[in-house]
C-alpha cells in the first residue's frame, strides 16, 4: 500500500521528537471525524532487537500509553488525536484499525545517522560497562536488579558524565532512574531543609558509595514526597534530574559495573570467606566474622532495601541477631570499611544504642555499658524532640550520629560466633599427633644409618670345638 508515495525518499510517518509529535497531533486534528490515529511506520528488527522505523533508523523518542513496549510479533502501531501512541498485535484487529487510520508520509532531508545509534553504541565509558534495564520498576528495584547482575545503579560525578548518561536516556526514548532508576542513582535518607522547585542536590547521596559532588538543578513535580520522606530522583530523555518518590515506577534502569575502584567508581566486593562459626544456609554463609562476632553486611538479607530502626530490629530478630553493637575501635573501623567498600544505598547503618526522650545514649540494646563510643562532633547538642536513635556513618570516618528513629538506613546484624566444637577439636588433636608421628618415624628412617656400622660378628668354629670333653665308657 506504501507504493503510492510519489517521492523515493518518502516513507510511512517517522518521529523524532516532542515537538514533531505535537506536529503531527494538530495535523490530525482537522481529521479527528474521519480518523483516530495516524499510522506510524515501525517494525521490530530480529537481527538486532531492536524497534525501527521504517527507512531503518532506530526508533528513539517515543510516546506509548502504557509505557516501553515490548512485542516479539508483527505489530501495528499509530499515532492518536491526543498525540499518544497505541500499537496493537493481534491480526484479527489489523483490518479494523486500518480503517480507521490516516497514512502520513515524510521527506526527511536531515542527516540520519544519529537516528542509527542504540543504547548499545554507548555502553562503554572508560573503565564502566553500562547496561539499560528495560522493564518498569522502582528505585528499590532497579537497586536490586544490578546488585544481581554485579553492579550499581549509575551515578554521575561530572559534566561530561553526565552527557554520556543523557545520550543512554535518549537513545533510549524513556524515562528511567538514576544511581538512576533508568537514569540516576539518587538516593535521599532524610532530605533536609524545605524543597524549592529547583534547587541544588543537598542532602542526597550516591547509593554505590561514590562522593556527591557533580551538583546539578533537581526539578520537583506536585506529586515529590514530602521534606521528611526519602526520596529519589530519575532523569527525563531531555536530561532534567526530577525527585522523586522511591517507590515511582519507571521504564527502566541504567546499570554499571567496573572491575576498578576510584573515588567516582565502584567494583563490587567480592563475597568474603564463609565462617563455620557463623549462621549456615544450605552449606554455605554469607556472614562475616570479626573476633567472637558474626556481621550480616550481605544486601540479599535485607531485600536491596534499608528500613527505619524499628524494622531493623524485627529484622535482626528473625535472623536469631541484634541490631549491630560496637565496642572497640577496632570493631568500629572494621564495619565501616565493609560499609564503603560494599555500599547499599546509603552508608548509615543503624546502632543498637539505646536513647532516653533527652537524645542522651544510655547503653547497648543488649544492656552493656557504652564503654567505647565515637560521636561526630556536636552530635549530641542538637537534639530534636523527636524519637532518637544512633547510626553509623561509614562515609563520614565511621563517626555516629543521632537521627530520627522513623527516618531510614542500612541494617546490619550481628550475632556471636560459636565457639569451636568439641569434637572438631579432638579430631584435629589426632591429626597432629599422627602428623608428629608420622615426621618422627621418617626422621628415624633417614637417621638410622648414623646409628649403624659395617662390622659383623661371627662365632669361630675349628677343629678343637668337636672335641668332647665327656669320653665315652668303654
């Protein structure tokens, strides 16, 4: 039906942009009594998988009802009065649909080539592999879905990074989250001071870890959570970094993984040695001992997720544990090293400290005196009259801080080790003493010789032996 275009550079309508999308929608609209949609000329590639028009560019901005499409079969799509795209993939509707469509054809003089690249084109930067999720879901989600793959949610730390980023969401065409949730990793435990509708990206921080310092505008929408509430932000495919709730779901996530650690980067830690000391799972532990305590740093007990301190303790409790205690200063860097190098949105983690209705500490959740301690600097002067409780920020030289008890952070719970078993420890007695056994008999052998010599003794035997001294009578 296409061969009644008359020019040969002429094809089924294409898209581009936003406003070549309103474009079309006022073009249509004169129509609006004859025609709902107008058809948009695309296919789905199988060599490549991926969505084209038909001149073969990839198809990039796009505006779908119900967010990324998905198909793996003939399809057709259109454009309707209101400017949003519907596509449609049962053939028993295809006749209908024609019918109520117009045929739009295009000339486009422009260069093409940007239109041949894919998200693929800009997976690699530098030392980082990116990946595009393509599926909807939340913050906490997209945090999920990279951990599993070995990465982190993608975080940006310059100009020029940030370009990069923007080039993925918009060959993309979707909005997505950052350290993204397709676009950013922006993660808030307590955003402070009172939202403007633009302002600079206080109070947030990078969930794998990295220092916040490429500040750019972040944009509020009526729907943003609250002052007091975690947030989120997502970048658009025009690179605007808006706030968000956590829990907005969006059309996909960028990914990173590197094998190099810098101050804008992060490997993934490697999983530590298992303890037979520390609590089992199907022949395997993913706890970390330090001394006579086992640590749960691992982010698949806790769901990818961070809670407020009431959850932690419920939490722990399930895992037979306390909500993590400090004791020695030892102890202390030893957690916040974990907490850096294995980042999980943010890098408090709460202390099983307990805290009178002054903000004053009083002892260990399990009863123990405060001995050792580690207070940031006027930490406890400023005491709001809310709830308090203690976390430890590993970003800030693992020094402690009271916040509000409602608020969230990591959790990480702690048990005692057991002790060595009995007879686990006979048997590695035995073992020595066979051992020793063992060394002492070879020793013996190779020192035999020293004790030996070459001469041999032997009887004489002559004549005069045979000689009886007894006669016989005669």
């Amino acid at each position: 039906m296409f061969s009644v275009f008359a020019d040969e550079d002429a094809h089924v309508l294409t898209i581009r942009d936003k406003e070549e999308n309103e474009f079309i929608r006022q073009q249509l609209e004169p129509f609006r009594n004859l025609v709902q949609f107008v058809w948009l000329g695309m296919f789905k590639d199988e060599n490549d998988n991926q969505t084209k028009w038909f001149d073969g560019t990839n198809v990039q901005y796009n505006n779908w009802k119900y967010g990324r499409m998905s198909v793996d079969k003939p399809f057709m799509a259109g454009l309707n009065t209101y400017g949003v795209w519907f596509y449609i993939i049962n053939k028993l509707y295809f006749q209908d649909l024609k019918q109520k469509m117009i045929v739009a054809c295009k000339v486009e003089k422009d260069d093409k080539k940007q239109y041949n690249t894919s998200v693929v084109d800009f997976q690699q930067y530098g030392s980082l592999s990116y990946q595009v999720l393509p599926q909807k879901l939340t913050w906490f989600k997209a945090l999920e879905e990279c951990g599993r793959r070995g990465g982190h949610l993608a975080s940006i730390h310059d100009l020029q990074h940030d370009a990069h980023i923007n080039l993925i969401t918009k060959t993309d065409g979707l909005n997505c989250g950052l350290d993204c949730p397709a676009k950013m990793d922006f993660f808030s435990t307590f955003q402070t001071g009172t939202p403007k509708q633009k302002h600079a990206a206080s109070g947030y921080e990078w969930s794998d870890g990295t220092a916040l310092k490429y500040k750019p505008n972040i944009f509020e929408l009526s729907s943003s959570p609250g002052p007091s509430e975690a947030s989120c932000v997502y970048v658009t495919t025009e690179g605007k970094w808006v706030r968000s709730s956590c829990q907005t779901v969006t059309e996909g996530a960028i990914c990173y993984t590197t094998n190099i650690t810098t101050a804008s980067q992060r490997a993934k830690l490697q999983t530590a040695p298992a303890s037979n000391r520390c609590p089992q799972k199907d022949g395997g532990s993913l706890w970390v001992q330090h001394e006579e305590h086992c640590y749960a740093f691992d982010t698949s007990f806790y769901n990818y997720s961070v809670y407020n301190m009431e959850q932690a303790k419920s939490f722990c409790d399930n895992l037979d544990a306390e909500v993590l205690t400090v004791k020695t200063k030892e102890e202390n860097d030893f957690v916040s090293k974990h907490l850096a190098d294995d980042p999980l949105v943010t890098s408090k983690a709460w202390l099983g400290i307990s805290v009178n209705s002054e903000g004053k500490p009083l002892s260990w959740i399990d009863t123990s005196a405060l001995e050792y301690s580690n207070w940031k600097t006027g930490a406890l002067s400023s005491v709001s009259g809310q709830k308090q409780c203690a976390v430890l920020n590993a970003a800030a030289g693992g020094t402690w801080e009271l916040v509000q008890c409602n608020t969230i952070s990591r959790v990480v719970c702690q048990t005692k080790a057991r002790k060595s078993s009995p007879a686990a420890l006979v048997i590695l007695i035995i073992l020595l003493v066979l051992l020793l056994l063992a060394a002492a008999f070879i020793v013996y052998k190779k020192k035999r010789a020293h004790f030996s010599t070459t001469v041999r003794y032997k009887r004489t035997y002559d004549q005069t032996d045979s000689t009886s001294i007894v006669t016989d009578p005669e």
